[in-house]
C-alpha cells in the first residue's frame, strides 16, 4: 500500500464506509462517514487523512481488526486535532497502548471504546465533556467518570459488564442498547426520565420489571435473553411506539395491549413460547404488525386482528406458502415488505 490516498491506493466503500486497503476510488466520496483502516498507516496518510477531516468534520475515524498485529499504539491521534468522532474496537493480538487517546480533543462528541481502556479510558472520559454519544465494549466495569458526563444522550454497551449503577447519573440519556450484558435487574435505569429507546440484546437479566417505570420510552426491543419469562411490565409502557420481541423463547404470554394508546408498530419474531398473540390485537392504535417465524402455530391464531379499525400492514410468517395465504386471508390485508 502506498503513502498516498488516491486511486493508487486499495480502498473499498460500503455503505458510506470507506476501508484504507480496498479503496481504489480516486477522492474520497461525499457521501463518507466512516474511514477505517485495520491496519497501520503511515505518518504521511494520516496526515492526508487528516486534511481531508478537517473538511468533513462529521465523519469517524476507526481504527479496528489489527489482524497484522501493525497497530501497537493510539498515537496516530496527534494527526486529528479537530476530530469529533472516533472508534476502536475489536483488536486482534493484544490491545494496543492507549495512552495516544490524551490526544482527542475536549470538543469530541462521539466515541467508540471497544477495548479495555483501564486508566486511560477513565482520564479520557472525564476530560470530554461534549461527549453525545458513547460506545463501550469488554468493560467488565463501566468507568466510574462516565457519570460525569451530562450531555450524553446515546449510549452502547457490550458485555461483559455487570453492574450498571453509574447509569443513574446520566439523566439526558435518550437510547440505550445493552448487548450481552447480565445484572439482577435494571433499577438503575428508573431515574432516566428521558430515556425514549432501550434495546436489550443477549445477556441474561431475567427482571426486566423496570423498564415499566420507564415513562418516556416509545421504542423498545428485546431479543434473545436467556431466561426471560415475565415481559408482564409492557402493558405500563403507555409511551410506546413501536416494540420488537425476538427469539424470547420462554416467554409464553403477553399482557394486554390496550393501555398502549400511543403503540403503533409491533415486530414478533421467533417467539416459539407464544400461542395467544390476541394481547396484542388489544393495541387500540396498531397500523403495523409483523408475526415472522411462526411456524409453531396455524394461521387462524391471527383472527384478532381481523376487522381491527387501524391495522394496515401485516407480515405474516407461518412456515408455508399456505398458512401464509390463510394468514392474509383471515387478516383481510396484503402482505407489506418488512420495515
């Protein structure tokens, strides 16, 4: 690979993402977002990058992969005094020295931690006040100066982390998702007041009860957590929007709908437990209803939603082509593609 950054260089896009060795495409596409590189650049491609950051102050940086071992150090961050977004993650043969992420700078707004950051990652943290956005991931504790930061309003969090505590002081957080993450429950979250979107991705916190004290929440998506029975709290969520249940297989009824006058967008998928969905046929609201995967139960369990007043799309998936048509037949609507 040579130094500079131009259609010599093998660079490749992909959904606004530019990788540093696929590329052959000449100047950077407007429509970039994301320049990541898996392996070490030299100083004078950074440099270079640099100056093309300097235009597109929206665009992330990411170093992630290291699959060569090439990436030792952060210190290719002295290039980027003006960088707002960054992320590493996922190093491949040892984590590399972190001391180089002194160099961001206080104005940085979104950033991606997923390595172990120890000492350095807690020093970063409380010097970045501006953060917006924040990723974490193999924290096996959260930084105790996450706290600290009032402007949060996005947060990510990966596993193996086991105790969200520190969460309570983020009360502007707005979206939350919590990925293979395990505690006995989600109390700490009862005081985020604005908090509109939580997904819950694997892991297995059995008590979810909390999140019916979660006033402002219109979205919500649970998927496959070990364990799980009781999703009874749904039925407080008198905010919601929209709601994605997915591979939840010891689930095996749903409360009543009918408090949830704001709910129009339902997404069951994988829900092996389930044999009643006529819970959710109580939404007095719902315009969007996806049953995908159900292969478990005939067409006919979807007679609830016959006649209802407002339901206008359905994604019916029942195992086959017949139950499929019965499905649609019964509901009295065509399928829609899914959202």
């Amino acid at each position: 690979m040579g130094d500079g950054l131009d259609a010599s260089d093998n660079w490749a896009e992909s959904a606004g993402r530019i990788d540093v060795e696929r590329w052959r495409g000449g100047r950077l596409p407007e429509s970039t977002r994301v320049v990541q590189f898996t392996g070490a650049l030299s100083d004078r491609q950074h440099k270079k990058l640099a100056r093309w950051f300097s235009t597109h102050p929206g665009a992330t940086l990411r170093a992630y992969g290291n699959y060569r071992g090439g990436i030792t150090d952060l210190e290719f961050l002295r290039f980027y005094p003006d960088l707002v977004s960054f992320e590493v993650d996922t190093m491949h043969g040892g984590t590399p020295d972190v001391r180089g992420l002194r160099h961001l700078s206080s104005g940085v707004r979104h950033l991606g931690l997923g390595i172990p950051t120890g000492e350095e990652g807690e020093e970063t943290l409380a010097r970045l006040g501006s953060l917006t956005s924040l990723a974490l991931q193999s924290h096996t504790h959260l930084p105790e100066s996450l706290g600290g930061l009032a402007s949060l309003t996005e947060l990510y969090i990966e596993g193996p982390t086991r105790n969200l505590e520190t969460l309570r002081e983020l009360t502007n957080l707005e979206q939350l998702t919590l990925r293979s993450v395990t505690v006995p429950n989600l109390e700490p979250l009862v005081g985020l007041t604005k908090l509109r979107s939580l997904a819950i991705k694997l892991g297995g916190t059995r008590d979810l009860a909390a999140i019916g004290d979660l006033k402002a929440l219109t979205y919500l998506e649970l998927w496959m957590i070990r364990g799980l029975t009781d999703v009874s709290f749904l039925s407080r969520l008198a905010s919601l929007e929209a709601l994605h249940l997915q591979s939840l297989r010891r689930v095996t009824e749903l409360p009543s709908f009918a408090p949830l006058t704001h709910l129009t967008k339902v997404w069951l998928e994988n829900m092996r437990g389930l044999t009643d969905v006529s819970p959710v046929a109580e939404a007095p609201h719902i315009e969007r209803l996806a049953l995908i995967d159900f292969a478990h139960l005939q067409a006919e369990v979807v007679t609830p939603f016959a006649g209802h007043p407002t339901l206008r799309d359905a994604a019916l998936g029942f195992g086959s082509d017949r139950k499929n048509t019965r499905a649609r037949q019964i509901v009295g609507l065509p399928d829609f593609d899914l959202w």
